[in-house]
C-alpha cells in the first residue's frame, strides 16, 4: 500500500514536466529518403536497433494499426535540483469523456479557486531522459523510412516502466501527428495538446523487464479522441492556461475544446455531444452538425 501511495504521487507530482520532455524528441524532421522498412518488419527494426546500437532492451509489438514499446528503467523521476513553481487557479474535480450509444459524453466537474502558489518537487531523472530520447530516436528514424506504398501504425505507444517504485507512463501518439510536428505543419504547443499521457500503477510493474503485465491492444480512434479531450481539459485548466478565472465560462471552453478536438481529426462517427456540468447540473446536448460546422468562438 505504501508503494502504491508512493508511487501515485510520485507520478502525479512530476507528470505535467514529462509532457514536456516527450515533446522534446519527438521533434525534428528526418534525413531519410529511402524505404527500409515495411509495416511487417518496423517492430523487429526498432528493437534491433536500440539493441545493437543504445544497448537497451525494449520490447515492442505490432497490431493492426497501433506500434506497442516497451521501455523498462528505474528511477523515472528524482528530486529537482530547483523546484518549479505554478500557480493554481481551478480546481478539476471530475474530468470523464467516453463515446457510449453513438455520442460523447462529457462529465466535468471544474471551479475556481483562490490563487495558491505550488512546487514542483520532482523532475525527470537524467539518465532515464537520456535512454528515452535515444529510443525516440530510433523510433523515428525506422517510421520516416518506412515503405510510403503500405501504410505504417495509425497509433503509437510507448510504455516507459518504472520497474523499481512499480508505475507507468503510458504515451499514446496518433502517427500523422508525429509527422506534422517533425515537418512544422503544427506547433510544439499544439502537438504537446494531442500527445495523450496517463499513469498507472501496479504491483506486477515491479521488475518486469519485457512487459508481461501489459494487455497489448488496437486503440481506437473514438477512445483516443476521447482521452485527448479530457486532456485538453487538464492543461486548459491545471497549468492553467488561462490566467483570468473571472472572465472564463467553463461550459464555453470545455464545449470549444470537444469541437476543436473533434474536428481536428475529422471525427464523424457519432450523433452528439452530451456536456454535463456536474456541480451546475447544467446539460447541454449538441448534434454532429452544430460541432463539426461551428465555429471555435
């Protein structure tokens, strides 16, 4: 139990920071012009490579249309040398989107807050930020020789494991997006914003060096979107990005960010979009047409 609290806030404390740091590899455009690889043989290709040429061993696994990589390490985050200050101004206390019976729905619960001052204690550990961008490297280098005639993963996950305090960080990636970064067709900011993160703990993390307790699965574009809108809510919100708590309509922007986010990926498949303000009891139910031909205002 001790463990599991530990490694909770552990991972809570430092999560915001290793947002960041993925974003920081995953940029830059690629020198390869050549295909070497097929979307058969990129899994083998990446765990080859980071073999023969970073000496790690990571596993990964290859569905139908989601890369799975495994990187196990140990001491993920460490104490920060100088602690980051930020500011909170709103406080999430229910933040849950799912697609269900052809709509989305989306249960928030967010209020303001007096202005309190907070420490980040924790930073990423050096050594592991030195192996995971590597294995970006990697990563990237295989995807962008890629035979362009068959089409690579529609989704990448890389699951980097604490196998010592027993939680994960897991980094979904929707792969067009990768690209549109790499090639300056999206900003860093606006890549961090579709760049899906969650932590999770468990007892079976603790030393295991292939990912045994992973259920390796497709992700599906409906649940991908879903989590990337929750997301969007937690950075709107808890960073935050906006500074004048006063002047926001929380209904507003949590409808501005499903829209933003819906019509991003051209996401047709549902009816509406159900919003459910749980400490105004406020319901607002809005059809495919109004999100997908609305404005962002």
């Amino acid at each position: 139990m001790k463990l599991k609290q530990y490694s909770k806030n552990l991972a809570k404390a430092a999560l915001s920071n290793f947002i960041l740091f993925i974003l920081i590899f995953a940029c830059g455009c690629s020198s390869s012009t050549t295909p070497t690889y097929t979307k058969e043989t990129i899994a083998s290709g990446i765990e080859d490579l980071a073999k023969k040429e970073l000496k790690l061993d990571i596993k990964t696994k290859l569905f139908e249309n989601t890369l799975w990589i495994y990187l196990p390490v140990e001491d993920i985050f460490v104490k920060a040398e100088k602690p980051k200050k930020s500011t909170e101004l709103f406080k999430i206390e229910q933040n849950k989107n799912e697609f269900k019976n052809a709509a989305l729905n989306i249960e928030y619960a967010i209020k303001t807050v007096p202005k309190k001052e907070q420490t980040e204690d924790y930073d990423v550990n050096k050594n592991v930020s030195e192996k995971l961008g590597s294995v970006w490297r990697v990563v990237r280098r295989v995807l962008f020789s890629l035979d362009h005639k068959r089409q690579g993963p529609q989704f990448i996950v890389i699951v980097i494991a604490d196998t010592k305090a027993g939680f994960d960080i897991r980094t979904v990636i929707y792969t067009l997006d990768l690209k549109k970064v790499s090639y300056g067709l999206i900003s860093n900011d606006e890549y961090q914003h579709r760049t899906v993160q969650e932590t999770n703990i468990d007892p079976k993390i603790i030393n295991d060096k292939t990912g045994k307790y992973l259920i390796y699965k497709d992700v599906l574009l409906s649940d991908f979107i879903a989590a990337q809108i929750q997301q969007r809510i937690r950075l709107k919100f808890q960073k935050p990005e906006l500074t004048n708590p006063k002047k926001v309509n929380i209904d507003k922007e949590i409808q501005k960010i499903a829209a933003f986010t819906l019509r991003t990926y051209g996401f047709k498949d549902f009816g509406e979009v159900k919003l459910h303000n749980l400490l105004t009891n406020k319901k607002v139910t809005l059809n495919r047409a109004a999100i997908l031909l609305g404005s962002d205002d």
